[in-house]
C-alpha cells in the first residue's frame, strides 16, 4: 500500500505535470486532519503528519508522539483522498493559471467546442477558453469542431478555475500571423512599426528593414503574394495593407495613405496635424470607404489627417484669409475704443483742474490788500 501510494503520487505528476512535493505536502496535510479524528486531541495540540518518500510510509504526531490506534489506517486513507482530490484540483488550476498567464500575447490553436451568447467556447485539450463576441473579426462564424488560432489576451482567477480570454480582434494577432508567416520579422530583420486594425475589414502594418538587401515590403507579401495570402486566409478575407515605414514623415504619410496620390501637404508638426491636397479624382480613394483609409492612416502615424480636394482647399484656404479679416477688424474696433477712452480720461482730467484757479487767485488778491 505505501510503495503503491508513491507509485500514485509519480504517475500524477507525470500526467497533471504537478510537483510531487506539493502532492506529499497534500497528503501530509490530509493524514494530519484524519489524525485529529482518531485521536482527542486540543485545538491548541500540534498534528502533524511526515511521508517518507522513499518509503512511502506515513507516521502522524500529536506533540511529538507518534499516534498509534486501529481505526487511523481507515480513516487517513479516507480522508487522505478526499484532500488529495481536492488539492490536485487545485494545483492543476494553478498549473494552467501559470501555463496560459507566460503565454499573453501568443498565438495558441484549438477546436470550437460549443456557442455561449455569441461567444466562442474553444478546448485547448487542458482546459477550456473563451472567445468573446467583441473579440472576433467582424461577422465570421465557426462550426463546432472548427479549429481556430487566436493570441491570449488575459487569463481570470475564477472560483471555478482560470478563465483563458483569447482574441482575434486585436492588432497584435495580425503581428503575430505575420511572425510566423515571415520569417525576417521572426529573426528581428524586419520590425513591425506599427499596425491599425478595423478588425474583419482592414488593416495597415507598417514595416522597417534592419538590412537595406531586404525589402521589408516585398519579404511581407511574399513570393507570388503567397505569404500575405495564408493571413488573408486566416482572417477570413480582411484587406491587408503593407506600408513601409520611414523617417520622413511626408514619405511615411504618402505611404499609409496609398493608393492614394498626394499633390500637396502641409504639415503643422506641433499639433501633430496634416491637411493633405488630392486630385478630385484621388479623393474617395484617399479617403476610403466610410473614411476607412484615412482614418486607419492617421492611427498608424499618430497624426491627424485632413483630407481636401484642390477646390475644397482653395475654399478652406479663403475662410481662414476671411476669419483672418474679421480678426484684424475687430482688433481695430477695440484699439479704436481704446483710444477714444483714453482720449474721454484725458479730457476729463483737465476739466477737473479748472475749478481751483479762481480760489488761487481769490487768494493772491487778498495778500495784495
């Protein structure tokens, strides 16, 4: 029985991946409790219990007397169980807590279990997670049974266990389908800059080359387009835009907002703001379905975009001269007021000096008689 005990305790760490010190720990504190059963004891009185690991004999103390009694072999053994029931249970939920919560961030891959509320039940073979409604790309659906990759995008401490969230929706599941698509960005060749993400419409990823003999853009979209294509695929047909990065911040602009062609740009640095002159027939494009593009564009860079046409721009450009006017004449109203009462002041002042005259020379004339 006691060599079958350890032969127990090994089998389920090798299968739960649990410590074989926290399970002894379990069945030490198991065989403690069942002592305090068999024997009457205080509540002051210390139980303790000792497995020997390489025996796999166990002894319980009540203040350092070793219990001796009948009924102590039944009794531990049956509470022993439920004890170490409960705390493999318990260690098998801090395994996966520990296991998932190294893993946010990641792309993990299981199958479609069943539907809660819109939200996607996935079993990833040591427990279940959950892909919530707002964190798929758009309108896809899936079949149970359907397999489905997703990054991990937090792990809840629950009573019933660790609740595993995964995400499809998020910015960084593109970065990670591109990481395992393109090796260059695996190996830090390539740096992924930024990304802006209408998730299960559209998304821009802007990319740098580390190496000037690679192309950043051509070693995303692959040969033939076929590294690009396996992540449309995987996104369920979601537009891909591949924008390279640059320094220059009038290239980088030009680039997120392609295809689009730019005439004229202006640039106001401290506000972090950009009016952008197209072709009247450039403007839907720049602009983009539902101001798609040049919203997606602006998150990008970090900078807010102003879209105009040439005719809208000469338009903008003549309200800020007439605002301009309007401030110039009301500023000449107000140094006009200005003026006049300073005049009014003056004026005021010296008629208050009139009335003493008479009294001084009232005064002079009296010393004269």
């Amino acid at each position: 029985m006691e060599s079958e005990l350890m032969a127990i305790l090994e089998q389920i760490e090798r299968d739960k991946g649990i410590a074989k010190e926290v399970l002894i720990q379990a069945v030490e504190a198991a065989v403690a409790s069942a002592a305090r059963k068999v024997w009457t004891v205080d509540k002051e009185e210390d139980v303790t219990a000792k497995l020997d690991p390489k025996t796999g004999k166990i002894t319980a103390y009540a203040n350092g007397q070793e219990i001796r009694s009948s009924e102590f072999g039944r009794i531990a053994a049956q509470t022993a169980k439920q004890v170490v029931f409960q705390k493999i249970r318990e260690a098998e939920k801090d395994v996966v807590y520990t296991d998932y919560s190294a893993r946010i961030g990641q792309i993990i891959s299981g199958s479609v279990y069943r539907f809660d509320r819109g939200s996607v039940i996935v079993d990833l073979g040591k427990t279940e997670a959950i892909v919530p409604r707002s964190e798929l790309c758009g309108k896809e659906e899936f079949k149970q049974g359907d397999r489905v990759r997703a990054i991990v995008l937090e792990v809840q401490r629950e009573s019933r266990g660790p609740q595993v969230v995964l995400s499809r929706a998020h910015p960084n599941f593109v970065k990670r389908l591109f990481e395992l698509e393109v090796p260059e960005i695996y190996d830090g060749i390539i740096e992924v800059k930024a990304i802006a993400r209408d998730p299960g419409e559209r998304t821009k990823i802007a990319v740098f080359s580390k190496d000037e003999k690679v192309d950043c853009v051509g070693a995303c979209v692959g040969m033939r387009g076929s590294r690009v294509k396996n992540i449309v695929a995987e996104l369920h047909g979601e537009k891909i835009d591949i924008v390279r990065y640059s320094a220059d911040i009038k290239e980088y602009i030009q680039a997120s907002l392609s295809p689009a062609e730019i005439s004229q740009m202006q640039l106001l640095s401290q506000e972090k703001k950009a009016n952008i002159i197209v072709a009247d027939d450039q403007l839907s494009i720049a602009i983009g379905r539902y101001g798609q593009n040049v919203r997606l564009a602006g998150k990008l860079i970090g900078w807010e975009l102003d879209i105009f046409s040439a005719k809208q721009w000469e338009e903008h450009l003549k309200q800020q001269e007439e605002q301009v006017e309007e401030v110039v004449e009301v500023t000449e109203e107000v140094e006009e007021e200005v003026v006049e009462g300073e005049e009014a002041s003056a004026d005021k002042g010296e008629g208050g000096d009139e009335p003493a005259a008479p009294e001084a020379e009232e005064s002079s004339n009296g010393e004269d008689k």
